[in-house]
C-alpha cells in the first residue's frame, strides 16, 4: 500500500489563514503583529484581533501555551480593548487569558488592574468590582458607589453626571439633537485641554459664548478628575461619556477636540489649542466654529 503523505501547503497559509497552526502558534503571531509597534496603526490592530478564534482560547487550548506565550497575549489583548473599549469578544478572550494566569498562580497586580480598566473602559461596573476583590494589593481608581442606568430617551449622547462627592453617577441624555451646541472632548490629565479651557475662560467674551453653549464631556471613566475639573474652573458641565460611539464624530484618542453642533450636526470641529507659535490660534479657531453654527461673532466679543 501505498504510504499517505499529507502536506500542510506553503508557509505563509500558516501566516495568513491560520493553516495547521497549533493554538498556540496562532495566537503568538497575531500577538507579535499587536505588540511590536509602540503606536499601531488602529486598522492593523483592528485586523489583527479579527484573526483571533474563539476555540483558541478555550481551558485546553490555553494550557498548551507557554507562560510567555500567555503574557503576549495578555498584552495584546489589552492593546485591543485599550483602543476598542466595549469590544465585548476581545474583553471575553482577555479574561479568559487571566484566568489561566491564575490557574498558575502567575498573576500580577497590573493584571488586576489591566483587566479591571478594560472592565471600567466598557461600563462593566460588576464584573469591576469582581476583579477588584481578586486583587486585593492592587490599585484602582475610585468608582462611584452608586451608578443609576436610567437615562431615558434615545441611546445617543449618554453621559454619566457625577454628583454627592463623586459617589453617584447617573447616566441620562443630553438634549444636544436641537440647538446650538460645542463639545470639548478632553482627557481630564491633559494640560493642553486645562489650557485651552483656561484661556477660553479668561476672556469675558468667549467665556460668555462657552458657558452658554459649551460643555465638556470624556470617555475616561474618572470621577474623581471631573468633580477636579468643575470645581477648579467653576464650570458644572462636565461628564464622561457612556459609550463613544453614541458621540458620532467625536474622537475621544486624542485631547483636546472641539465640536460645533447645530441641531445634532457637527458643522466645524478642530483638535489641539494654542502653541507659541501661535497663541490665537486656538481662539481663531473657537471664532471660526461659533459662526459655523450662527452665533454672532460679537455675541463671542471679537467683532467683525
């Protein structure tokens, strides 16, 4: 008889299709894919994680991989959810990679607190708290002890409200489909965001033109840093978001982006402030945006 050879083809079906891969194989490569740019490209990272398969991630299949194997994959996974917070797939298989870890008792507090940003990063509140109690030594940024989810209305512009000392958050609407309106996208740490809304604040004029249509909102789920952020600027409209994509437009990767809205359509929108080389420009832009959505430009107190 005659001995059957069976050929698993040419190497790059293994790179690209999976091939005969073990789990193991195919996971390291498409973590190494995810890992090895300091700052991916988001379509890459995006691509990548759709290579992922969900029966390489089961209790054996995770068995067969080695420790470092398993901490590049903990990492990737993390990448993932960090620039897609709420990919309720990739959340699943970065658990399941920690669960692992804690089968070998090879976890660490970062671990506890990767997982428990990734949690919080998708609004997960319980499964937080759960992560939480696991990791006893670790650090986590402080959660409002009672989140109501009501909101009301349609499932576009959610905010959480911080109230009672940053103990309560309360998800509800905000009535941005009518009217005229700026959204100011930050990060609560970003300097250049403190900056901006400083100067902005700083002239009687615009400051009038921005308390009246203006509003702050970030997807970092920081109490502590938004309670910061009103008190120090005496500017209530402040709130983290409840999902980015119920902000159609607004890119909340970078800090600051500003958003002018007339009846829920942006009209104008431009990112960053001043620099030293030109330290109206932040202004000039603020002006240009106000009469994309008709406010008077002496309304905002600069004439012409």
């Amino acid at each position: 008889m005659r001995k059957m050879v069976i050929v698993c083809g040419l190497a790059g079906v293994a790179a690209f299709g999976g091939g005969c891969a073990s789990p193991a194989g195919r996971n390291a490569d498409i973590s190494q894919a995810l890992v090895k740019e300091a700052r991916p490209d988001l379509d890459v990272v995006a691509a990548a994680a759709a290579r992922f398969r969900e029966g390489d991630f089961s209790d054996a299949a995770l068995k067969t991989h080695s420790d470092g194997e398993l901490d590049q994959l903990y990492e990737a996974l993390y990448r993932v959810n960090f620039y897609y917070p709420g990919r309720k797939n990739s959340i699943v298989l970065q658990r399941g990679v920690l669960e692992e870890r804690l089968r070998r008792k090879r976890q660490t507090n970062e671990d506890g607190e990767r997982m428990h940003k990734v949690y919080i990063g998708a609004r997960m509140f319980k499964d937080a708290a759960a992560i939480g109690k696991l990791f006893p030594g670790a650090e986590f940024p402080a959660v409002p002890e009672l989140i109501v989810s009501g909101g009301g209305g349609e499932n576009k512009w959610r905010v959480y409200d911080i109230s009672d000392g940053g103990k309560r958050a309360e998800l509800r609407s905000l009535p941005l489909a009518a009217g005229r309106r700026i959204i100011m996208e930050i990060f609560t740490g970003c300097p250049t965001a403190e900056k901006a809304l400083g100067d902005i604040l700083a002239d009687p004029a615009l400051s009038d033109a921005f308390r009246k249509y203006g509003l702050l909102v970030t997807d970092r789920f920081d109490a502590v840093g938004v309670l910061l952020w009103r008190e120090h600027f005496k500017f209530p409209e402040v709130y983290i978001a409840h999902r980015r994509d119920e902000f159609p437009g607004v890119n909340f990767r970078t800090s600051p982006n500003f958003y002018f809205l007339d009846a829920g359509e942006i009209k104008h929108s431009f990112f960053g402030w001043a620099d030293k080389s030109r330290p109206d420009s932040g202004a000039a832009n603020l002006l240009k945006g106000l009469r994309a959505i008709s406010v008077p430009v002496e309304e905002a107190g600069h004439g012409g």
